[in-house]
C-alpha cells in the first residue's frame, strides 16, 4: 500500500477498539485517521465535511466524549469505546433524541444530523436537563447551513424534557405569531 | 376539496428522516465499490496563463496511476457549467480542460489514481509550463480599454462582448424614468457594494462514475439537476444522453452551489478513460474557491418620490462580476432588476447591468439568485428616503408596495435571459407580512425611543420588505408518474430533486392528500434519469410549486381511475365517492366503502389493470412570495461590533405544505442572510488566490451566533399552485441584510452600504461620518 506521500510502504499496524458495543480489530496505516477508517469500515454515518475539525459533521463519542474523529489518529483508539451516529438508536428503536429530532423538523439535508445528535447525546448524558444556553454550547462545534440552529435545540430541549411532539405549531423556542 | 385536509398542511416527519438520523448510508459517497479509484483536479495557481507545455510522463509513471488527463485528451466543446433548461442562457465559455487557465482554482489536468495520497503525489509530477498573462482581477477595470482579454477562444459562443471582457448586458425600461425624476420632489441615489459569498454545504461537492455492465456511463452525485447534468455530460463527452444515467442520493445540502455540472464531466472522463469506478470530491478548501460562489455587485441605485413618499420612479445601475466563466451570469443579475424593483409600485423603472469576466472564482447561482444583492440596495435607500421625509419606514412600504391584483410588467420585459412573462399577483400577504413581524420585533415602540442611555451599546430596529418567485415562468416544467400497488400504496417517481430541503416530503403530502392515503402509503424515488420521468431540478424555488403541480395532476388523473373502479365495486356512481383513510367510501347515506388495498387486489388481479398514470405541469406565470424582516441589533460604538439581538421573518409562502418544513427554510436562509449581512466573504489577494477559504476563517454562523429568530407563516391561497402553495425557500434570506443596516443606522446613525458589515466599518462610519451633534441626538432620543 501507500503511504501519504505516495512511496511504497507496506506498514500496518493493528487497531483493536469497540464500536457501538462490538469489539474489532482493523489493520490500519500509522498515519490514517479515524475518520478515514470509520468510513473505510462503513461507519457512513461519519461525514466527511472539512477534515479540519471546523464543522463537527464527523463527531464521533470516544468514551463518552465527543471528539471530531478527523482529529483523531485511527491509532489512538487503541482500546478505546467509541459510539457513531449508527449506534445511537437501540436495534431499531431510535433514541429520543432522534425521535425529537424528526418531530421537531430538525433534520434538513441531514450531513450534521448525525454529529450533532452525538454531541447532543453527550450533553444530555452528563447534563439531562440542560438550559438552552448549553445545548447551543454542546451544538456550538457543528456547522450547519441549512436550520439556522433553531430546530435542532428546539430537539435536544424537547428530548431532554421527554416532552411529547409538540402540538401542530406551537415553539418553545421561538416565539411564533401566526 | 370539501373535506379537511388529512396530509397537506400538517406538520409530518421528513419521509427520508429516519435514515439521515440514524446515519444511514444515504448520501452520494457513502458506497464503496470495488476498484474505485481516486480522482483529482490540478488546480491552476495562475489567476491567468496560456499553458505553454504539459508533460504527463511522470505522473503516468507513478505506480497505482491509471490516467491523466489534460487538454489534449479530451474533446473540446464548449459548454456552460450552469445547471439551466436547454438551451441555456449562460454563454458557452468553458471546457472540459483548456490550454488557458483563467482564475486560481482552474482546471489544469486531472488524474486517477489508486488511493488519494497517489492522485495527490501524481498532481505534483504533472510538469506544466505557464505563460502567465495580465490578470483582470477588479470587476471595475475589466471593460476598460487594453485589458487582457478572458475569453480571447474564438469558439466561445453567447458572449455579449468578448473583447470588453462583458460576459452579459441587461437594459429594461418601463415608463420613463426621465420623466419620473423630473416629476419627483425628493431624488436619492446612493452606491451600495456586496461580496462574494460562499454556498459552503455541509456535503461538498462530490461525484461517483463507473461504466455499467452494459457499458453505460452511471454518474452518482451531488447535483441539483440530474436531468441537466445527464444532457451536458453527453454534450461535453460526446456521447448519446442515452448511454449516461445520473443517479441522485441524499444531498448534503445545495443553495444553488450544486445547480451546476461542475465534477460529473471530468468524473465521467475518468471512468470512461481507466474503465474503472472513480470518485471525485472536492475538499472544503477546494468547495471554497472551485465550486461555485454569489456574484459580487455594485449596485448604484436612484429613486424619485413625491414629498407625501409616493414613489415615482427607481434606476438600478448593476456591475456585476460572474468570475472566469459566465455561468449563470445574465440571470442571476436580471433577477436583481426584475424580483427586485416591482416591489414598488413605480410607473417609471430602469434596468442595466454589466456582468463582466474577471480571472477569480466563478460564481453562479445562489440561494436568492441575484436578489439579495438587490434588495440590499434597495431596502437601505428607501429607509434613507423614509427616513429623509420624516416618516416611518414602515409607513413608507404600506404606502407603496405592490398589492394584490398588481400586473408587474418588468418581469415580462426581463425573463430567464430573454423576454419574461407578465407577472400577476393573485396572491398577497405581504401587508400581513409587514404588521405581524413589526409586532413581533416591537416596531412602534422601539422605533420611537430606544432605552439607549449614556452607554457606549446603542439599541436600533430596521425592516425590509422583499419577494421572489415560484419556479421560472414558462421555463421550469416538471412530471410525476404514480402506480398502486397491492397493499394500496403507491409508488411515486419524480425526476425533482431534493437536497435536503424536504421536496420528497411535500410532493408525497401532496400526492397522499389527493388520493386520500396516509403519508406512509406513498413510496417516492426522486432524481434518478432511468427511473423518473423528467424535471428541470431543485431551483428558481421551483419544485413545490411546478413539481409539486406535477404530482397533482398525476395523482387526480390516478384518484379517477381509482374512483373508476371503485365506483364499479360499490355500486355508486362516481359523483358520491370520495377518497380518504386508505379507502374509498360514498358520501351518501349508504356508507359503503372499500379499502384501498382491496381495490388495489381487484385492479390487478380481476380486471388484470395496473392503476398508473403520469402527468408534466408548467407554469406562464411565476406567483411572488412575500417577506418582511424586521431586526433588532445592538452596536458598540467602542468597537464597531454589530450584535444582532432579534430578527423576526414573516413569510407569505401561499399554503405551507408543511409548515414544520417551511419554518426551517425561513430559519436557515435567515441564518445565511445573517451571514451575508455581517461576515461572510471570500477574500482574494492581490494574486486571485483565495485568502480564507475555511470555516475558521470564512465565519459562517453557529448555534452560538445565532439572534432570538422569530417565524412567522403568513399563508394565503395562490390559484397557480397546488392547495395553493407557492414557495418558500429563497425569498426569506433577501431581508437581513438591509434590515439588520437600517437597524444600525436606527442606532447610531450611520449607513453602511457595503457587505459585509464589517466591525472596522461601522467604527470607520461611526468617526467619519458622525456629525458634530449626533451624540448629543442619541442621548436625547
């Protein structure tokens, strides 16, 4: 194989790590990122959205804590338990933070659902009942173009509230005039 | 319909929301196939050369490469990158690869080699030798005598005037605007400048190609127009349109970024040169100055009211530069005369705009098209002219804003690049627009006194008022097919587009609505040229309205057929059958009914009939929605900091399908009109290289940034649409910008007609051009 300046080198090394709660041993390249590698093991759910730790679209949690997987050695995993996006839902029972992610229209194109769901998970792991300073806080390393921020708070307050769907209409957030 | 609506206008759950969720494998590069290879562009670092001599040896050499491409290996077609309806009005100026480099960031060569770090190392072996020519990197100098010359290719075609570097010329008069001024009492005209934003998609541009197992060319990418790709990809590779199918998957995101065939050509003359699967994708740094950006202006504009603030006349004078290649260019800037001025009702209106070639980054189209730009420009005057007169802005645009049954007769001389049609307004709700947003801001009491003490934070409020269109009149066409199956659903195939903004929800709200199902009985495949029939794409905010039409009408001629057969089962006439709750049921006292899926069962199986039809919609009309947006900022006059407190955006989008969807349009082109209004800029250096092209350096707004938002749904029933929708998704990101300007010289007195607004400019304006007293004046306000 190659390496990153394109000269033939054939070292690889072992990685031994769980993800989503299933132990693997990957034969990775010294240099690669995680994030290279979680895609290359079809972790799609990782996105790939400016491999300089400015967007957050590939937001991965890393013992619980969320880490931009782009930023990441593939080999400082070594041991570690990391948690995608594809992990989040429980078999096909999707976690309240997805279901208020859907209710509350918070999803659009859905290239930074999948980081900021982990980093909203993250919060509400250590923090359940968050004010809306520190979901935007939690949200704060993921760009997205298309909600204006707005929807996806809206979710994580809702999930942490274990608030039904709201009513047709009706925003905690926003006040709405209609 | 007499009855309750079941689906339209209901708050549902994205209908492909699960699997964006969950991180499932949805979007273009989430395959892997087997012997893809890595494909790159070798960028030009020239802003402007004549390649003297390329050598490929080397790279072809490299171990693990399996084709380079340049100029000599491909075929020469000129064509436009831009995404339109043939015959497009872009000119013909660019190529697959070219022996001249015309902005840094242009095509050079490309490669495809086993694994990226090799594409890249073979990049650096291609041997190129430049002969490097006077660039043209300020729009101002382009048409002056003796410049270099862009487009000196004599097989360019559709350039107005090559020689002067116009890539475009628009003038549109209606009335007289001589005539206007010289009636007026108050003539005011002022310059205003906008910058060069970047879409920046969450999903960079990327695309897949691969020859099939019948030899023909499969191009998976990210695209907002797969029928356009799929006709140019042919064109520019010389091969049948037959033997090309575009594949469309989730989509990270558009903005008209991806209204362009910008990878699929050279992708596909990879795959087509190695015979093996090649993926190309544009990093962010790449997305930033080789993709696709607005195009900046500079808008003089001119307008002549009466002393009670009627206004008589309005003149839009537009320099425009689309970059090295003209896509895109006349409309963009046509739009910003024609969506733009017909906001008010003047008798006398003047258009004429310039686009001009410069060697920087192309722009193209962009979430507003052409409309952000001009609605800076003119919101900022009238609140100046509001203001000289002594009245509330507010006031101002009650009085003189275009109003239902309106005839706007600018948009018949200015269509998509050559005569439009006329514009009449059958819907309006901009005056509820207008009321409900300054009450949501706090208008008639924070315009009047401001709690600003002696403090160096001064509070202010500004609005603006703005409207767009709905799909391209007589241009923008689209079709749907439906079928039924068993279990009494139906497939829905739609060659629109979506890319993240909810297209396949509606249009399957929309189809359920009409054939009385729930939303899970419609099963959409959109965007794929071998499966769905025909659509222009995402654009022009286009797909609600007319793709959304399509469905309609297929899915009314699929509820007769249904209706058909029911009406021969139970025995009734077609008159008293009704569709509702995945049944079919008499509205007479009978109560007799039959179950979708039963029916479905009868159609297939006794009657041997499949229920199916298809149906193609266009408009000659292009209904406008409405908006007003009002901001409340807060600046420091110690530093020049703008902080924008509050933007409440009341939209008029005729029917909200689903207004869960449309408020999220409203809130996220707020957020990239903020991003206009206050930082976002791709800056070039005195070499035309970019200068910031990163999210830490190209700031766009985050959860942090973000003001209190405000969304309001004004809805109204527009004749044109289906249940009366129009569209949504455009217009709301043309306000910010002038309002949150006025709202800064509400606060401390000073305009500024340049974007972004920069803290330097505002602390620039606020010593240069702070008259003696205004202190004084604040404190007492």
């Amino acid at each position: 194989m190659f390496g990153s300046r394109g000269v033939f080198v054939m070292k690889t090394m072992e990685l031994h790590l769980t993800v989503n709660g299933i132990s693997q041993n990957w034969s990775i390249a010294p240099g690669e990122l995680l994030l290279d590698v979680l895609r290359r093991q079809s972790y799609f759910g990782v996105k790939r959205g400016c491999e300089k730790g400015e967007c957050g679209a590939c937001a991965v949690l890393v013992d619980g804590k969320p880490i931009n997987s782009c930023l990441m050695f593939a080999a400082q995993a070594e041991g570690r338990n990391i948690l995608t996006i594809e992990g989040v839902a429980d078999g096909g029972k999707l976690d309240p933070l997805q279901e208020a992610f859907l209710d509350h229209g918070a999803v659009q194109c859905g290239f930074c659902t999948g980081g900021m769901v982990i980093s909203a998970k993250a919060l509400l792991d250590g923090c359940p009942d968050p004010s809306e300073d520190q979901v935007r806080e939690a949200l704060a390393g993921h760009l997205c173009r298309c909600t204006g921020y707005l929807k996806p708070v809206e979710a994580v307050l809702a999930a942490a509230s274990k608030r039904k769907p709201r009513a047709r209409r009706a925003k905690p957030v926003a006040e709405v005039a209609r | 319909m007499s009855r309750d609506r079941l689906v339209v206008g209901h708050n549902v759950r994205k209908v492909d929301g699960v699997k964006l969720v969950t991180g499932g494998a949805a979007f273009t590069d989430d395959v892997q196939i087997p012997g893809m290879l890595y494909g790159k562009i070798l960028p030009s670092p020239h802003a402007h050369a004549r390649i003297r001599r390329i050598d490929t040896t080397k790279a072809k050499a490299l171990p693990g490469v399996h084709a380079v491409l340049t100029y000599k290996d491909v075929p020469r077609v000129p064509h436009t990158t831009a995404g339109q309806a043939w015959p497009e009005p872009s000119p013909y100026d660019t190529y697959l690869l070219d022996s001249k480099v015309r902005f840094v960031g242009d095509r050079v060569a490309a490669v495809a080699a086993e694994s990226r770090a090799i594409a890249e190392r073979a990049l650096g072996l291609v041997e190129v030798e430049y002969e490097i020519l006077p660039a043209v990197l300020d729009m101002e100098q382009a048409m002056v005598e003796g410049v270099a010359v862009i487009h000196d290719e004599p097989d360019s075609t559709k350039i107005y005037d090559r020689e002067h570097n116009i890539a475009g010329y628009i003038l549109r008069e209606i009335g007289s605007v001589e005539q206007g001024f010289r009636e007026s009492d108050y003539i005011i005209e002022r310059e205003f400048r906008t910058s060069r934003q970047q879409h920046a998609p969450l999903e960079p541009h990327v695309t897949i190609s691969w020859l099939d197992a019948d030899g023909r060319l499969v191009i998976r990418t990210s695209t907002q127009v797969p029928y356009h790709c799929r006709r140019q990809v042919a064109m520019i590779l010389q091969i049948p349109v037959s033997r090309v199918h575009v594949i469309k998957p989730r989509i990270g995101g558009g903005f008209g970024g991806k209204q362009e065939m910008l990878l699929e050509d050279i992708c596909g003359a990879l795959a087509l040169a190695t015979r093996r699967p090649v993926k190309m994708e544009f990093t962010r740094e790449e997305e930033f100055y080789m993709a696709r950006s607005r195009h900046p202006q500079r808008l003089r504009m001119k307008m002549g009211v009466k002393r009670d603030g009627t206004v008589l006349a309005s003149q839009l004078t537009v320099l425009a530069t689309t970059g090295a290649y003209g896509s895109h260019s006349t409309t963009v800037q046509g739009n910003t005369g024609s969506k733009v001025l017909p906001l008010y009702r003047a008798p006398h209106m003047r258009f004429e705009c310039h686009v001009v070639y410069t060697n920087t980054p192309v722009a193209g189209a962009f979430r507003g098209y052409g409309c952000p730009q001009g609605f800076f420009a003119q919101e900022t005057l009238v609140d100046e002219i509001a203001c000289e007169l002594g009245m509330d802005p507010l006031e101002f645009h009650r009085k003189n804003v275009i109003r239902l049954g309106d005839t706007d007769l600018l948009s018949a001389q200015l269509g998509e690049g050559k005569e439009g049609l006329p514009r009449l307004v059958r819907s309006c709700g901009l005056p509820r627009c207008m009321e409900s947003a300054a009450l949501a801001i706090g208008w008639a009491q924070k315009r009047k006194s401001f709690p600003n003490g002696h403090t160096h934070l001064r509070r202010g409020v500004g609005m603006a008022c703005t409207m767009q269109g709905s799909g391209i009149a007589g241009v923008d066409w689209a079709s749907a097919f439906l079928k039924i199956n068993e279990d009494g659903s139906f497939f829905l195939q739609v060659g629109a587009s979506d890319v993240g903004a909810g297209a396949d929800t509606v249009l399957s709200q929309i189809a359920a609505e009409t054939l009385g199902v729930s939303l899970d009985k419609i099963i959409i495949t959109s965007g794929d040229t071998d499966i769905t029939p025909f659509d222009v794409g995402a654009y022009a905010s286009s797909t609600t309205i007319i793709s959304g039409g399509a469905v309609n009408k297929a899915a009314g001629k699929v509820r007769a057929q249904v209706l058909a057969l029911a009406s021969k089962m139970l025995d009734a006439p077609v008159e008293q059958l009704d569709c509702g709750n995945n049944e079919v049921f008499t509205t007479c006292a009978c109560r007799k009914s039959v179950k979708m899926s039963d029916l479905a069962m009868q159609a297939m199986y006794k009657e041997k009939f499949q229920i199916m039809d298809g149906a193609s919609h266009f408009n000659t009309d292009s209904p406008p929605p409405f908006c007003a947006t009002f901001a409340e900022v807060e600046v420091d006059t110690e530093t020049g900091q703008v902080r924008v407190l509050h933007l409440a955006t009341a939209v008029d989008p005729g029917t909200a399908i689903n207004p869960m969807q449309a408020e999220g349009q409203v809130e996220g082109a707020v957020a990239q009109g903020l991003g206009f209004a206050l930082t976002e800029e791709l800056v070039l250096d005195a070499n035309g290289a970019p200068v910031n092209p990163n999210f830490l350096d190209y700031k766009i707004f985050g959860a942090q940034d973000m003001p209190k938002l405000t969304t309001i749904l004004v809805e109204t029933d527009e004749p044109l649409g289906p249940y009366g929708a129009k569209s949504i998704s455009e217009v709301p990101i043309n306000g910010p910008a002038p309002a949150i300007a006025n709202a800064i010289f509400h606060a401390v007195g000073i305009r500024i007609r340049k974007l972004p607004i920069r803290p330097e400019d505002v602390l620039r304006a606020l010593h240069a051009e702070r008259p003696a007293n205004l202190e004084e004046e604040l404190l007492t306000r």
